[in-house]
C-alpha cells in the first residue's frame, strides 16, 4: 500500500505543476480587459490632486511640560 502513496505523490505533483503551468501561459497570452478605463481613471484622479485636498492638522512646536523632568542617566565613573 506505501507503494502506492509513494508512486501517486510525485505523480500528482507534476500533474499539478504542468497544470499552473498551462495555466500561466493562458493568462498572459489573454489581454487584459478595462486597461482603458483605469487609465482613465487614474489620470482623473491625478489631475485632481491639483484641486481641493482633504483638511490636515497643523502642528506647532509644544513647549515641555515643566511637571516632568528630564531622565538624568547613572554616572558611570
């Protein structure tokens, strides 16, 4: 019975391996359907980068907190 397991293991590993392969030829020789349409809309949406952007916080240099002191480090001598 090990026999068996040992024979169709390998077997079915290259049956998979031819299969992806076929697979990945089928894919790359099918052209891709839309190409037009997301160039379209990504020229949109870069040109209205130019226009109106979302609102951002502006941030300004705090000064320290005066109830916290600064860590002092051990004198190594």
């Amino acid at each position: 019975m090990s026999w068996l397991l040992v024979a169709l293991v390998p077997a079915l590993l290259m049956l998979v391996a031819v299969g992806l392969g076929r697979l990945e030829n089928w894919l790359a020789t099918e052209r891709p359907t839309g190409t037009r349409d997301t160039l379209n809309g990504l020229q949109r949406r870069l040109a209205s980068l130019d226009g109106d952007r979302l609102p951002t916080r502006v941030y300004s240099q705090h000064a320290t907190n005066p109830g916290f002191h600064t860590t002092r480090h051990a004198n190594r001598v």
